[in-house]
C-alpha cells in the first residue's frame, strides 16, 4: 500500500502539470486569435514552465513573439520546435516560421541604413542565407507547400539583388577612384602650367565628383513582391542548379585532397 500510494501520488501530481499545461495553451491561443500578443507569451511561457519540451508551446510562442517583431527570440522557440518535431508536416511549419523570421531580419536590417542603396550588412546577409535554407528544409519535409516555395524564391531573389548591388558598387568605388586619380593629374597639369605661364589667368582645378545617387533604389522599392507560379518555378530552377554547381565543387576538392601521391622513385 505505501508504494501504491506513492505512485498515485505522483500520478496526480503529473495530471494536474498536464491540466495545467493544457489550460495555459488554451488561454494562450485565445489571447493570440484576439490578437493580444503579450498575454499569449506569457500564457506560452508559463506552458513552457510545466513543459519545455512541448511542440505546441514553443511554437506558439515562437508565433507570439513574431508578430510583436521580437526576431531573435521568436528563432530561438521555433529552433526548439524544429527539435521537439517528430512528424514531417510539423518540421515543416517550423522551419519555414523560422526561415520568415530570419528573412524579416533581413528586411530590418536593409531599412535601418536609411539614406543611399538598401544594402545588407554581414549579420543582414547572415539571417537571408539561413532563411534560404530553412525554407528548403520546409520543402525537404513537405516539398507540396507552396509558400514555402514562393519565400524560397523571394528569399534567393533578394540575395541576387544584394549580389548585383555589391558588384555595381564595387564598379562606382573603382571609378570614382580613377576619377580622383585623374582630377589629381590634371591638377598637377595646371599647376605645372601656371608655373610656366605666370602672365595668364589661373582656371580653377576641377573638383572630385560626388558619387550619383539619383538611380540608386530605396530600401522600400527593393522590397521583394508575391511572385507568380512561373515566377516560383523558374527561380527555383537557378536555386537547384545552383545547389548543383556547389555540390560538385565540393566533390573536386573533396577528390583532389584524397588524391593519393604518386611514388618517387
């Protein structure tokens, strides 16, 4: 009898945990569906108190914290999703709520640096390529959801404008220095000439020009549209012979250092 009572004991005791898990998820979920944030996080919190192992809390929570823009912390529960997943279908929806986390980081961080081109930082360029693979894992598990299909492409649309912005400042850095070089030598031509030619007017040299910035996009025009189906399709054609071309760079290296050394004689 003491060793029966013992296991009702504690039987009981992990009832009430569970009741009391289930109700904070419930209250949870109603405070979100009302659209009152705060409240649902801390529902799911108080959830993840009695259960931090839970799919449903942590990706809740996740959610919660999302929609009040709280990005690194919302990653962190949907992470725990991803862990606590055992079906498919589940690992699907948390990889792709953490890939629009990570994209949304992105975007943050493009409409932070205000004036000039959107440009990403090295974290903004970070949280893009992460979002770019947490959507194929989406895919991986659940390769018929089509959203995570069009975020992929959006996704890895704004990396190739990232791309070819960088590339055209890199070209505007090289010429405005070929241009201060040669407003230098032209400077040095006309002082050298004024030297020679004391009786005639000075012409004022010529002044460094300012990058143009009148073609240049604002972070708002980047912002990356719904595309089509055809769209989506095509883009996720260039992503998959990418991802091949990748693979078989690493195989030649891969190769190249397993290579065995011929034998000296």
């Amino acid at each position: 009898m003491k060793y029966w009572s013992i296991f009702l004991i504690l039987f009981l005791s992990h009832l009430i945990m569970a009741q009391t898990e289930h109700s904070a998820l419930l209250d949870g979920t109603i405070a979100y569906e009302k659209g009152d944030f705060e409240t649902a996080t801390k529902k799911f919190e108080k959830a993840l108190e009695r259960n931090s192992s839970s799919l449903k809390g942590n990706f809740n929570l996740g959610n919660s914290l999302y929609k009040r823009q709280k990005y690194d912390e919302a990653a962190t529960y949907y992470q725990n999703a991803i862990e606590a997943a055992e079906g498919n279908k589940e690992k699907a929806q948390a990889f792709y709520n953490f890939g629009n986390t990570r994209l949304a980081q992105a975007k943050r961080s493009m409409q932070q640096q205000g004036q000039g081109p959107a440009m990403l930082d090295e974290k903004g360029q970070k949280h893009l390529k992460e979002a770019i693979d947490s959507y194929k894992n989406a895919l991986r598990n659940n390769a018929q959801d089509y959203d995570a299909k069009n975020n992929l492409a959006t996704a890895y649309k704004l990396l190739r404008q990232q791309q070819q912005q960088q590339q055209q400042q890199q070209q505007n850095k090289e010429q405005n220095q070929d241009q201060k070089n040669q407003d230098q030598k032209d400077q040095k031509n006309q002082q050298d000439k004024q030297e020679n030619q004391q009786d005639k007017p000075s012409e004022k040299p010529k002044e460094n020009q300012p990058i143009d910035n009148e073609n240049q996009k604002n972070p708002a025009d980047l912002e990356p549209q719904e595309m089509s189906k055809d769209e989506v399709d095509r883009l996720l054609e260039i992503i998959e012979q990418d991802d091949k071309k990748v693979q078989e760079k690493l195989m030649k290296r891969k190769r190249s250092k397993t290579k065995k050394p011929e034998k000296a004689w």
